[in-house]
C-alpha cells in the first residue's frame, strides 16, 4: 500500500483547498446569518479560553496552594475549575448550535436556488447529463459547502486561538521546557500531513465506490422489470456484488489507515510527554522549577494535538467544500438557452395559426437532424407527421414547443416568431401529451390538475369524463383520490394515457402536440383511446405523430417526413394514389390496422 500510495503522490493535483471568487459567491449566502456568527464567535472564545484556563489552573492549585497547605484557596480554584468547565459546555452548545444554524440555512437557500434554477434549464443542459451527476450536486455537493460552513470554519477559528494560545503560555511559563516539548512537533505534523493525504485518497476512493453502488442501485431498482424479463437477476446481482465488494474494500483500506494512523500519533504524543516529564522533572528535582508547571505543561500538551488534527481536516474540508462550489456555480452559471428576449411579447391567447420557414435544426449544431422544414397549419388544422423512426417527428414539435431554438429559419405562430413571444405564454397554450406518458406521484386529481392547478373537482370530472377516464377512475379503491404510484406505476398504459389527455384537455390549449404511443393496447382501450382522442383534437391546432392509422386518415395534412426532411405531403388520399413512401409505410405498417377493424 506504501508504495502504491507514494506514486500517486507526485501526481496527485486535487481540487484548490481556497478560491477567493468562488468563496465570495458563497458569502453572498453566508453573510446575511452574519448576526449568528458573531454570536458564534463570541462562543467560540468562550470555549477557547475555558480550554487554555484548566491547565493554568492545576498549575495554580499545585504551586500556590497546595505546596503552601491553603485549604481555602485550593477550594476557590477547584470551584473555578469546574466553573471553566460549565462555560466550556455552554460555549460549546452556543457555538455548534449558531454554526449549525447558518450552516443549515446556507444548505437550505443554496438548495431552493439551484432547484429553482435547474427548473428553468432546457432540455439542452439534460439532455448531456445523467440525472445522477445533477442530483448529486443538489445533495451532496450543497452538503459539503454546509459541512465546511457547520463544523469547520468556527472549529478552524478556535483551534488556532487554542493552539496560538498553548505555544504562548508555555513559552511565558518556561521557554526552556516549552522549546523542549516542541521537539515533537515536526513529528507531529509530519505524521498529521502524511495521514491527512493517505486518508483523503481513500475517501475519495470511498466516495467514488459508493457513488457507484448507487449507480448501480439505481439502474437495477428502475430497470428491475425488464432485468426478470430478461432473466438477468443473478447477473445483475453478480456486478451489483462486484460494485458492492470494491466499496467494502475501499472503506477498509480507510479503516485500517486510521487504525495506524491514529495510534502513532498517539504515541508521538507520549514521546512529548514523556520528554516534558523527563526534562521538567530534572529541572524539578534540581529545584528549578516547580511540580505544577511540569503539570500544566502535560496537560497543555495533550490539549495541542486534538486541534492539530481537526487542522488536518480542515484541509480536506475546505477542499471538498471547494470542489463543491465549483460546481454548484457552474449550473447556476449555466444560462437557460430558452429565454424571454427583451420585449418579448404576451399576446394573451392565440388562434393557433403555425408555420415553419425554413427551419434547420440540430441537437449538435454541427449535425442537423432537420433540413429546411416549411410547413404551415391553420388555426384548427390537423397535421399528422408519419415517418420511419429516427426521421426527425419528435425534433419538430420539440421545436414548435421551444424546447429548442432552430439554427436557422423561424417558427411563427399568429405572426410572432416564437422567439419573440413569452415562453410562459407560448407553453400555457400549448398541451403536449407525450410518447411516454409521465404521470407524478400523487393521486389521480393531482395528475389530472397538473397543468392547472385551480380547477375545481367538477373541473377536474367533466375533464375525465370527456375524453372516457372517469369510468375506470371511479371504481379504483379511493377513486380520484387513488394514489397512481411512482410514475403512474399502479395504471395500466391505456389508463395512464387517458389520464394524459385529462390533463392536457383541462388545460384547454390552443395548440394540442401529441407524441402517440407505438404501445398496442386492447381493442376496446383502443376504442376509448380514440374516441378521447377526437375530443382532445376538436377545434384545436393539432399536430400529431401517429402510429395509429384512424388519427392519420382523419387528418387535414399528412406531413411524411424522412431523414430530417418532408418528403411528402397531402391527404391520405392524395398520398396513397402518390404511391412513394407514404403508400409504403401504409403498406407495412398501417394496413393490417385497417384489416383489424380500426
Ligand atoms: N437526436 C439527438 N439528440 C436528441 C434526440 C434525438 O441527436 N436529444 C437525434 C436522433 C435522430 C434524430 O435526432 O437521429 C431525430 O430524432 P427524433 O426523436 O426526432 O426521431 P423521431 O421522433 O422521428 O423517431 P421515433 O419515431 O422513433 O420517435
Ligand atoms: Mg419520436
């Protein structure tokens, strides 16, 4: 392990342990709790020096009064040495509970920020980051600013007052004996920088190892059905163990270097000790110094190294601390790309009328995945969009949505250009109803008055009526009270689906998106479906992307789209006598629909 240790050593370049600029980004969420930080500081004082006093006071009670047999001076010092001992409780409840205070509150903003933030950031920003990695900075990141703010600053103060405190005491009580004890020191701190090192890998690999159990945690609890599907359990639980093995050999290697670690110092410490006890009582015996500074030097000295230790930690606290602010700051720096620009205009409600001009779009601006798109529908219109998979449909109304802005070309709505009209006013009147429908934990009502929150329960029932929900709603166990489960976990598809056009129905949008399924259903939830469907779609703008052939036919425009462009266009009709690949698709994927009754 030496060996290994030492040469990363060289290498090792961790995170800066200080950072001016991001420490004051920080004290922006620091400051304004300044009144419980003064009051800490105070505490933090009184514990300092209720902690230097004590060995004073032996020395006192030793050389003073009990070599001269003063029984009532020993009494006084004996009652003051309890007594610094009380202030030192009350100080130490004071300073924890101040430092916990404005530790708990900086978590707390630091979090409602960068929640409230991450709320605004487009899809861009997720579409490049595990969902883990983003959570972890709300968690644990935010954490570890807290940890530093908590324990660490307020101790660092007071273990420099303490440890400042000792050296000048004792240089003040006997600078011989005192240079003496000071021998120890670069041990000490020799010892402390090595152990601080070695420790702060393996936790590091300690916290590397566990992110990855949960990693590994987390992917096997979500893909838990399709893992038994695919019969995968023992395999699955084999690298579950492989994951779970390395984070116990990780946290041994932790373990075992404290193990040696803390013993040494230990010892160090009673090499001090010894010599102070050696030395002074030389000079003791020589009469040249008296028993109770010897006292009050061991006593000093066993009250140096607890301090000097946390000042080891603190390294590693600032550090990680550091590390995390880092990266908090870089989300909250991360600009939504999807922004109202200045006079950006609310039009209050709109009639619906879309067009796209020449839109080119890519995910990677390098790479467009659609290749100058024009397309027009007019207030009430129904624009299917088919098209083998990959084509672009998705991209299009993530577009018509500004879940993305185009890179060149412009989408219109009413004559504004997207960009030109307020986010706000543009989502509230668009409802989308997604490929996989996303229903939240809470009941049915909280599901269906997502999008609106407002609505009255006859609201919410006239709703679910329409679109053919409320018969199934109403014989679950609590009805539209019924809890769904963990993304709508406890409802079938069809269920789930039909929720989602409640929702997006209750809204009441001018422009309807709708990202159809591929999942087959039963005939009579097809039937339902469809016939929701209908009522969703009525007198609304709609475009749909339709895998169910009933939706396409129905449509004003068909709009078929391959490899980023629209190659097609027309009625059923039109396109069918067209015979390209439209007739085609219909062939293969839309004619035994045909055959099954739809
Ligand atoms: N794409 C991408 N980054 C994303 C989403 C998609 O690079 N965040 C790519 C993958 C495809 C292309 O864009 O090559 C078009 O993807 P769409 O989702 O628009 O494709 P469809 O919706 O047409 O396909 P499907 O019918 O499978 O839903
Ligand atoms: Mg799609």
């Amino acid at each position: 392990m030496g060996f290994h240790g030492h040469g990363h050593s060289m290498l090792e370049d961790g995170p800066v342990a200080y950072d001016s600029e991001l420490v004051r980004r920080l004290m922006k969420y620091v400051v304004p709790h300044w009144r419980y930080i003064l009051l800490a500081s105070i505490m933090t004082l009184g514990v300092a020096g209720s902690n230097l006093a004590g060995p004073y006071l032996l020395k006192v009670a030793i050389d003073r009064y009990i070599a001269t047999g003063n029984l009532w001076g020993l009494n006084g010092v004996a009652a003051l040495y309890i007594l610094t001992h009380l202030v030192n409780w009350v100080c130490s409840y004071g300073q924890t509970y101040y430092m916990s205070w404005v530790g708990q509150n900086t978590l707390y903003s630091l979090r409602r920020d960068l929640f409230s933030h991450l709320q605004r950031l487009g899809f861009k920003f997720y579409d490049s980051r595990p969902a883990g990695v983003i959570m972890s900075r709300v968690t644990n990141d935010v954490q570890a600013i807290q940890e530093l703010i908590s324990g660490g600053l307020v101790h660092m103060i007071s273990d420099v007052i303490v440890l400042g405190g000792i050296v000048t005491i004792m240089l003040l009580m006997n600078t011989r004996l005192a240079l003496v004890s000071f021998l120890v020191l670069p041990f000490l701190t020799y010892t402390a920088i090595v152990f601080r090192n070695r420790v702060r890998r393996a936790y590091r690999d300690v916290r590397v190892k566990i992110a990855n159990v949960n990693a590994t945690l987390q992917e096997s609890i979500s893909g838990v059905r399709v893992a038994q599907s695919f019969v995968r359990e023992d395999l699955n639980a084999q690298r579950f163990d492989q994951t779970n093995l390395e984070n116990l050999q990780a946290n041994m290697r932790a373990a075992s270097l404290f193990s040696v670690f803390m013993p040494l110092v230990d010892c160090i410490g009673a090499a001090g000790i010894s010599l102070i006890l050696w030395y002074g009582g030389r000079q003791v015996m020589a009469g040249t110094l008296t028993v109770g500074v010897v006292e009050a030097f061991i006593s000093y000295l066993e009250r140096f190294y607890r301090p000097l230790q946390d000042l080891g930690q603190i390294y590693n606290t600032m550090q990680s601390a550091m590390a995390a602010c880092e990266k908090i700051f870089a989300i909250m720096d991360t600009e939504p790309e999807i922004t109202d620009r200045p006079g950006a205009v609310d039009p209050g409600s709109l009639k619906g009328h879309v067009r796209f001009e020449n839109v080119t779009f890519g995910y990677d601006p390098d790479r467009p995945v659609l290749h100058d798109i024009n397309l027009e529908a007019l207030p009430g219109e129904r624009v299917a969009l088919v098209g083998p998979t990959g084509a672009g449909k998705t991209s299009i109304i993530n577009l018509l949505a500004r879940f993305y802005d185009p890179q060149r070309g412009r989408i219109v709505v009413d004559g504004h250009d997207l960009r030109d009209l307020k986010v706000e006013c543009l989502r509230k009147q668009i409802g989308i109803v997604l490929q996989d429908t996303f229903l939240f934990s809470g009941t049915v009502k909280d599901n269906i008055k997502y999008g609106k929150l407002d609505a009255t329960d006859e609201e919410v029932i006239a709703a679910a009526k329409a679109v053919g929900a409320h018969e199934f709603i109403e014989k679950m166990p609590q009805g539209y009270d019924t809890p769904v489960g963990e993304r709508g976990a406890m409802l079938s598809i069809g269920q789930r689906q039909l929720i989602s056009f409640a929702r997006a129905l209750l809204r009441d949008p001018r422009i309807l998106i709708l990202d159809e399924a591929t999942s087959s259903v039963d005939a009579y939830t097809e039937v339902l479906i469809q016939r929701a469907l209908e009522k969703l779609l009525e007198g609304r703008t709609s475009f749909i992307i339709a895998h169910r052939l009933s939706t396409v036919r129905n449509a004003d425009k068909i709009l078929v789209i391959d490899q980023g462009r629209i190659v097609e266009r027309g009625t059923h009709a039109e396109l069918l006598a067209r015979g390209g690949l439209y007739a085609q698709l219909y062939e293969m994927q839309f004619r035994y629909q045909e055959v099954a009754g739809n």
